[in-house]
C-alpha cells in the first residue's frame, strides 16, 4: 500500500530549485562574459525556431520524469536529484569562475508565428550568457539517464528508446534554437556522464564475487 502523498519520503529535497533559480537568475543578472563559446559547426546549424517547441518540452521532461520517479521508484529519483542538482550547481560554480557566453543567436526574423512568439519570451528571460556546460543538456541527460535504469523501464526497451530519444531531441533543439553552442551541449552531456559508473555499473552477483575471492 502506498503512503500518503505528505509521507512518501524525499519530496524536501525538490527545495534546492529554490537555491538553483535565485543563484540562476542572480548570475544571470550580473553575467560579464570573458569567454565567447564557439564551434566550426555552429555555423552550419541553421536557426529554425520551430525547435522551441521540443526545447520547452523540458519542462514536461522534467516535470513527468520526477513525478513518476518520487512516486514509484524512491532510489532512482535519489540518483536522479543527486547526479541532476550536483551537475547544476558545479555548472553554476563554473559560470562563476569562467563566466561566458554567445554570440551566434541571430537577429529577430520578425516571422510572425507561435514558435517565434514563444522563442521572444525565451530570448527576453533568458541571455545569452552562462551556457557552456548547457545546463539544458546537462539535466536532460541525468533524467534520461535515471528514467532507463528505473523499475518503471525494466524490461521495457520501448520506454528506454523513448528516454534518450526525448533528451537527445531537447539538446539538438538546442543548437537549432542558437541557445547553445555544440561545446555546450557536449560538455553538459559529459557532465551527466560522470554519474553513470558511480551510479549505474551493473553490480556483479554477491555468490560470484565470494566464488571468484575463494578461488584466488
């Protein structure tokens, strides 16, 4: 039997967004770029702003990928909170210590269209500042990472293809949308990466290992 909602353990630990955004929001206030993050393909990369669409799906990854987590596997949405919250904050550290930026978002087209309404609002809350590692990747990848190791895609191929498939989408919409750079996205990629042999390596067998320590 499930407990009740106000008894299921860990919610608390959903109060460092509130650390995470006022930090957030505060460096991106008060960013002074150094450092100009820029790669040979970018160029390359067209804006299309039709890819807002799967970039603000992060929030319903987000949002679902917690919910379903904290609500039916409690030590998959600790790895989730551990690897996603620690790669945000070293991320945020890093901005202090290297403070960057872009230049390649392009002039407003004056298209006339929801994706370019809702691109504005992006463009107008968020600057072009603080974005290498891309924390967009960097989170995308950690609850990509935590939702196929769950009890939820055990067994299910299906739902694991669907994990990646979603994170990966969100960080090429990333680099459609002139949001990032490709060095943003493959380091923040990397940072969700450092998590999986400390908290996804398969564990051997106990009965082995003891078999295998007898042996020698």
């Amino acid at each position: 039997m499930k407990k009740p909602l106000w008894l299921r353990p860990h919610l608390h630990y959903q109060l460092l967004w509130m650390v995470y955004l006022i930090w957030f929001f505060w460096l991106d206030a008060t960013a002074q770029p150094r450092y100009i993050i820029h790669a040979a393909l970018d160029d390359a990369i067209p804006f299309c702003e039709w890819f807002v669409l799967p970039y603000s799906s992060w929030f319903l990854l987000l949002a679902g990928v917690t919910a379903l987590l904290w609500w039916n596997d409690t030590e998959s949405y600790d790895r989730l909170v551990l690897s996603m919250f620690s790669g945000m904050f070293f991320c945020l550290i890093l901005y202090m210590i290297l403070p960057n930026g872009l230049d390649i978002r392009p002039a407003d087209p004056g298209r006339q269209n929801l994706a370019m309404s809702l691109m504005r609002m992006i463009w107008a809350a968020d600057g072009p500042v603080n974005v290498c590692p891309s924390i967009h990747c960097q989170s995308s990848g950690a609850m990509a990472l935590a939702f196929s190791h769950s009890k939820l895609a055990k067994n299910r191929p299906g739902l694991r293809l669907l994990a990646y498939a979603w994170a990966g989408l969100i960080c090429v919409s990333t680099l459609f949308t002139k949001q990032h750079s490709v060095w943003d996205v493959v380091l923040g990629l990397a940072l969700a990466a450092v998590w999986v042999p400390v908290l996804y390596r398969p564990l051997r067998p106990a009965g082995r290992l003891f078999a295998r320590s007898r042996t020698r």
